[in-house]
C-alpha cells in the first residue's frame, strides 16, 4: 500500500458524513507504520472501543469504511475462529464481528455488512508471518503472493457489500 496522509484517509470515507470522518481519531503512527507490507489500513479507535476503521483500494479509489463491533462478547478460549479477510486462525477474542453501515439511504435506514475480521485489523502482518496469532496454525500450502491475493480478494468482495 501507499503511504497515506491524514487528508487522504479522512476524504475517503464513503459511510459516514463529511463532519464523522473529520472527528475520527486517526493512527498516531501513521508515519511509521511499514506501509509495504499493508494491503489495507485498518484500525481501532483507541478513544472508542467499539469502532474500527479500514482504508483500501477498491476500484482503483481509496475507500474508507466505518464499522462498529460488539463490545463484551464473550468467546471461550479453547475454540478457535477464522478471519473470513485473511483466512487467519485465532483464539478467544482473536476475532471480531465487524459491522459496517451501508453506503447511501441503505445505510441511513439502518443497512450494514457484517464480517469476521481480526480483531486488530492486522490481517496483512498475519498473511506475510509478521505477526503472530496465540494458536499454532497448519502450515498453509498457499504461496505468500497467493495469500495476499486472497486477502485483496475477500476484502474487496467485504467493501464492495457496503457499497451496494
């Protein structure tokens, strides 16, 4: 992914107004973040605990996506879930159901999309071996560039449901 700049990622919100997008908190790292190895920008609000944020290309235009996540869900440690973006295992609370509103009159009558993501949104550091998850995962038959293709693929299908 390229390097983004707040004006960038705040202009590219298409399910929220104009004036959410300009009070949303944004990563204070942005300049640090390893930009290469992310196929999308994804990220909790650390004010808000129930919100996350993603910023992809879709189309070849940036979109920003507002979702929202079920705060005291409990999930037993034992049983483990599966990242429907990057397809990675994790257990307990590795996973979240993220719920986005559609965009346009859908969404405003109260429309969303839901899908399990990680619940950190580092499903690009998961997919490249970055970042570790809590349980031992099988060893995946599919190439780096194949697991990646396959993260752009489901997330682009996830942003394309919320653009409907």
């Amino acid at each position: 992914m390229i390097p983004l700049v707040e004006r960038e990622i705040r202009a590219s919100f298409v399910n929220c107004s104009k004036g959410e997008a300009s009070r949303l908190n944004l990563p204070r790292d942005l300049r640090e973040l390893d930009w290469e190895s992310l196929d999308f920008l994804g990220w909790r609000d650390p004010q808000s605990p129930e919100r996350g944020y993603l910023v992809a290309e879709h189309g070849g235009k940036l979109t920003g996506i507002v979702m929202r996540f079920p705060q005291g869900v409990k999930r037993s440690v034992v049983k483990t879930t599966v990242c429907s973006v990057c397809v990675t295992s994790h257990g307990g609370t590795g996973v979240a159901l993220f719920v986005a509103p559609r965009v346009g009159a859908a969404g405003r009558q109260g429309n969303t999309v839901g899908a399990y993501l990680c619940s950190d949104l580092a499903c690009s550091l998961y997919v490249r071996g970055k970042k570790a998850t809590d349980r031992l995962s099988g060893s995946e038959t599919l190439s780096l560039e194949d697991r990646v293709a396959r993260l752009v693929l489901n997330l682009d299908d996830f942003v394309a449901k919320v653009l409907a």
